[in-house]
C-alpha cells in the first residue's frame, strides 16, 4: 500500500482543484443500440449455439446452485459467475435471445435479493468466508449494462450499488479484500464509481470520489510499471519485476490492468497518466506482440517467440480495455489493434463451431495435445487442448464478452453527443439519437474484413457529421455517395468526417489494403492484408481425449497434423488471391477451415525444420535451405486455423 502522506496530499489536491470528473473524449452508446448484421450477426449466433449459449445448463462453475453456495473459488461473484454474467448480459441482448436474457435476470435477482444488511454482494455472505473485492467488478459491469438496456432495473441496481460502496471504502481504508488480484484491478472497480457519479450520484459524490482515491493509492502503481526503464523486453519467468509488483506481469492483469490510469485520469487530471498507459501500449506490442494482434502471456509475459502462447483471457480483456483506451485518449492505433485482436486471435483460439476453446494459443501451432514437454513457463502441457477446460477455468467463462462488446464499442458519440462515430468497421447497425433530439439510423452491408467495400445507408431527422474510422493498412481508400463521382478519403487522426444531411444517405467506401509483411524472431517473416493476419492451415486428425458425460459437445479434443508445415517461404511473391461469396453471403461458421473467401498463395520449399519437445515446433531455422522442389502454398486467414504456422522462415527465389 502506498504513502497515506500521498493519498492526504492527492486528496487535499483533487479537493482544492477538482470540481468535477474530466469528460470522456468520446462517449459509449447504452446497450441494444448497436446491432450485428450479416456474418457478424451469425457469429454471435454460433457463440449462442455453442459452449458460451449452453454454460448455464451443465457448468458447474455457473448452474444455479453455485450462485448461493459459493463453494468454488470460481463460483458465484468470486469469479466465474461474475465473468458469465459480465459477457451473457449484451450477448442475450445483442441475439435477442430471451432465454439468455432471463438467466441473466435470474442471476442479478438473486445476487441483490441476497445483498448482505451492510451492504456486502456475493456469496460469502453468511458462510464466514473472506471477503475479496475483486469477484465483484465484472458484475458491476455487467449490471449497468442490463441497466442501460432496461432501465426500470435502474433504482434497484443503482441502490445496490451505492449500498455496497461504504462498505467497500470501509474495507479498502481497513486493508481488508485487498487481496493481490484486487490490487492490480482496482481500475474497473474505478470505473463502475465513475458510472454511478456521472449518471446516479444520488447526493453520494464526496464519497465516491473518496473511495476512487482509496482504490488507486491502496492499489499497485500502473504509472511505475508502464515506466519505460520498467518494462520488460523479453519472457519474465527469469527477470525481477523492478515494481516489486510481480502479478502486473501477469497476463490478464496487464490487459485489465490498462484501464487504470486512464480511469483515475478523470480526477488526477495528470496528463501523464494518459500518456504513460499510451506509451506502456506501445512497449507491450513492441516487445511480446503476436502477427494475431494480441501479446505473448502463457500466464505471464512471453516475449516473442512464436510457439509461447497467450491465454483466451488476455484476448477478451485487451479488446475490452482498447476500446476504453480510444474513448479516453482519442488515438486510433488502439482501434486499429483492437481490430486485429478480434478478427484473428478470439477466432483463432475457439473451434468454428465455439464448442471448444484453448488456453494459450500459438503463432506456430503443429499440435494441440497434452504436450509431455511444452514450451510455457507456467501453464501445464494440457494448456493448448482445445476444450471445456483445458486449464484455469476463467476463459470458459469470460470469453463470451468478446464479441459482443466489440460490437457494442463500435459506435460513439462525441462528447457533446452532436456526432456519431464509426470505431470498429464490419456490418453493423446502430439506431440513436443525438443532441438535438436528432434521430440517426445507420446501416452498414459489408463482408469487411472478408472484403474491401462497405456500403452505408444514413438516416437522420437533421444534419450530423459521421465520422468513420479509417485504419492505417488502407490504401487508396475512396468514397462514393449518392451514387455521384468518386472522391479520395481523407482522414484526419484516423477519422473521416462526412457531413450527412438530414433524410436519407448512401454513400459506398472502398478501403483496399496491400499485402505487409512483418519481421519476426529468427529472421521469420508473418504476412497480413489489412486487417487479416495469414497462415498455413495444417490439417488434421480429431480425436477426443476426455469426454464430457453431461454434454459430449463440450469434450477435450487432440489435433493431429496429417499435412505437412515445414516450409520457407518467399514473401516477395505473395499475391491475394479473392473468390466472394455469389449469392454475398459468407459461410457459417466463417471462422473455420478453408471457409473465407480470401488467402494468399506465396513460392514455398521444404525445409528441415524439426520438434523441440515431442509436440511443438522449434523456433523457425535462419537462412534454411530448401529439401525439396519450390511449390505455391495457400495462406488462410488466422482465426479460420486450428493448427498453422504463421511466422515463416524465408529464402529467396
């Protein structure tokens, strides 16, 4: 716990300077606002069909008969239950699913109607289990969500709340729940108080202020480990933390983690606050960065290497945090990764059907079997199994948010709600009103990022300026409106600004990409096309390897690759090679073998390329030289494989 000598002069300041919270840069749609369409929309559906839809009728870690016991570390609001409800809330929303929606009802009626006389919420309430804070922040979340999308629910969750908030202060001054995971997620729990002061005060500012102060100076200082001279450049499992805060190199702590500063930016007004998490980004991709869009932490940071692997978790929590990172400070860079997170590393790590997931998953991928030497630091052998739990059980339980939340922040607001704003691109659909009384509808048909053109349809009762995200891989983007001449996009801090008029509007961007090519370790290279990282796609032999006795769709699976993977590759021959869909509709699931519409074919050679371990490729030989005859290999989007190899040696031919 840091100085109380600091915390009184930070008060003392934030009293003295600090009348209210710094606005938010750009401002989040309330739920049901944003909608799916087209492949985005089945994906959604696939995910209801699969595990993340069927959790609640044989999980135990979310059935309700652990909602009162809390007999699990995992149950209840210590975790899994917490994770479940934070991710199945917009999900059921989103897919309008009635029966996801009444599970999420049931589990925020029975968490309040259990709400403890001083205030506490969960379910160590009565049973003389300790008290940790932590389990608490995803239901938060959760709950002002289904409050945005219901809002007679409002005084209800909002009394809740503002009961447990004394408390928590209480426990926080007392140095009670301040468990280690507590201490590096104080962030969201800084969040939620900002939702309450920003909408539902009730007369309790002082004191949710207070308790905001008391989260960041009891909790570990996000602004040290950001710190240049701080961050590690390479796997951590043999390093000191110079912090002294060991668990902010902890995966998901880092990517929950990088909510902080700019969540407690809104009543320090430090400008390096926004500046140090910019730059700690920044340092995270540089140095343990995937071609998949996410970073290398098999449960801590993992360097480059392309067969380490990153935990479902830090995948959902990084595009979660990215989205609160642009609407904080503004940058698109947060955008544009947020995007390649979403459409190459959550795809990448689930079957097409989600029916089974990994824990870590890898760049280059030969296997997914219970390796008997594996190359993690920590995690088991067991962890790139692609199944119900193939190890810690959070993933199961949190990676339904993915999605959703993607398509809930793809659309803002300025801060003066006169603007709209396009984050994310895909097809989607949003229905809002602006200042003004002005009532916007937007509609987007695109197979992006399976394809080049999105076509708009704008709808307003008065003028606006729409302002679409224009990532940094497009080139020669251009824009057709009202069927009229053609005309350049021009954005500015990634931002094309179109005046709409009131009444209705067409306009058509086309926003090709050429193909890049990024170094890797070794001396390997990884190919993209905007936002779709490339690889081989190994095929392979399915065999299941612990069966699910209750629901045999939720079995743990071992990939056996039955084609061959050791090849160099040219870069300098890569062409995209693109066959649309006839009737314009992808296939479903889109993310599965050899499904989308895209690839791109490269001059390959054999190369000897050999195992380190039984199961997993070693690191990508420099300068190789061909065994065999140069052929054209197919490279498929990333989050359609399961097995691949998707940072390459390289020759010349």
């Amino acid at each position: 716990m840091r100085s109380l000598l600091v915390l009184g002069a930070a008060f003392s300041a934030f009293n003295g300077a600090v009348a209210q919270l710094a606005a938010k840069k750009y401002l989040t749609l309330p739920l049901g606002e944003v909608r799916a369409l087209g492949w985005l929309s089945d994906q959604l559906d696939v995910q209801t069909n699969g595990m993340a839809g069927h959790l609640h009728d044989f999980y135990n870690y979310v059935e309700d008969s652990d909602w009162i016991g809390g007999s699990s570390a995992y149950s209840s609001l210590e975790e899994a239950g917490s994770y479940w409800f934070n991710g199945m809330v917009p999900h059921g929303v989103l897919t309008s699913n009635s029966e996801i929606q009444t599970q999420t009802y049931q589990f925020l009626d029975y968490v309040l109607t259990h709400q403890e006389t001083g205030g506490w919420l969960g379910p160590e309430a009565g049973n003389n289990r300790t008290r940790y804070l932590w389990g608490r922040y995803p239901f938060f979340f959760g709950a002002i969500q289904m409050v945005e999308y219901n809002s007679s629910l409002t005084d209800r969750v909002v009394d809740a709340m503002l009961k447990f908030v004394p408390l928590a202060n209480e426990m926080i001054r007392n140095g009670e729940g301040l468990e280690p995971w507590t201490n590096t997620r104080w962030g969201d729990f800084v969040m939620t108080l900002q939702w309450l002061y920003d909408y539902h005060p009730n007369g309790n500012e002082d004191l949710l202020l207070d308790t905001m102060l008391q989260l960041k100076w009891s909790g570990v200082p996000w602004e040290e480990v950001f710190m240049a001279q701080n961050f590690p450049h390479g796997p951590v499992e043999d390093l000191v933390n110079p912090t002294g805060y060991v668990l902010t190199w902890h995966g998901v702590n880092m990517a929950e983690g990088l909510k902080a500063l700019p969540a407690t930016y809104r009543f320090t007004y430090n400008q390096s606050d926004l500046d140090l998490v910019s730059s700690g980004w920044d340092l995270l991709f540089e140095y343990h960065g995937r071609p998949s869009g996410i970073y290398g932490a098999d449960e801590y940071l993992a360097g480059m290497e392309a067969t380490r692997g990153t935990e479902l978790c830090d995948v959902v929590e990084t595009m979660f945090s990215g989205s609160y990172l642009y609407q904080m400070i503004g940058d698109t860079k947060f955008l544009d990764r947020v995007e390649r997170i979403t459409y190459n590393a959550l795809p990448g790590t689930l079957t097409g059907d989600m029916w089974a997931r990994q824990y870590d998953q890898q760049q280059n991928q030969i296997a997914s079997k219970n390796m008997t030497t594996d190359p993690f630091a920590v995690n088991s052998g067991y962890s790139n199994v692609f199944g119900l739990q193939p190890y810690y059980p959070c993933c199961t339980v949190n990676h339904p948010q993915g999605y959703p939340k993607f398509v809930t922040n793809s659309f803002l607001t300025t801060a003066d709600q006169s603007s709209l704003i396009q984050a994310y691109l895909g097809p989607l659909k949003t229905s809002t009103t602006l200042s003004g009384n002005n009532a916007v509808t937007v509609s987007i048909d695109t197979l992006y990022p399976f394809g080049d053109t999105l076509s708009y349809s704008v709808t307003a009762s008065k003028a606006f300026t729409f302002y679409v995200r224009i990532p940094d891989w497009v080139i020669n983007g251009t824009i057709t409106t009202n069927g009229r001449s053609t005309k350049a996009v021009s954005p500015s801090n990634g931002l094309f600004a179109i005046n709409i008029p009131s009444g209705t509007t067409n306009f058509i961007l086309n926003l090709p990409a050429e193909i890049t090519t990024e170094s890797r370790l070794h001396g390997a290279v990884a190919l993209h096309r905007g936002p779709l990282h490339y690889a081989l796609d190994i095929s392979f032999n399915s065999t299941v390897i612990k069966a699910n006795a209750v629901e045999p769709r939720a079995s743990d699976y071992e990939f056996d690759a039955t084609s061959a993977w050791a090849y160099a590759i040219d870069p300098s021959t890569a062409k995209y090679v693109y066959s649309p869909p006839a009737d314009g509709i992808l296939p479903s699931p889109i993310f599965d073998q050899g499904l989308p519409p895209g690839s791109i074919t490269v001059s390959a050679c054999s190369i000897e390329w050999g195992l380190a371990g039984d199961t997993f490729v070693n690191v990508p030989p420099t300068k190789p030289n061909c065994t065999g005859s140069i052929e054209t290999i197919v490279l498929n989007p990333y989050g359609s494989t399961k097995l691949r190899i998707s940072e390459f040696p390289v020759f010349s031919s």
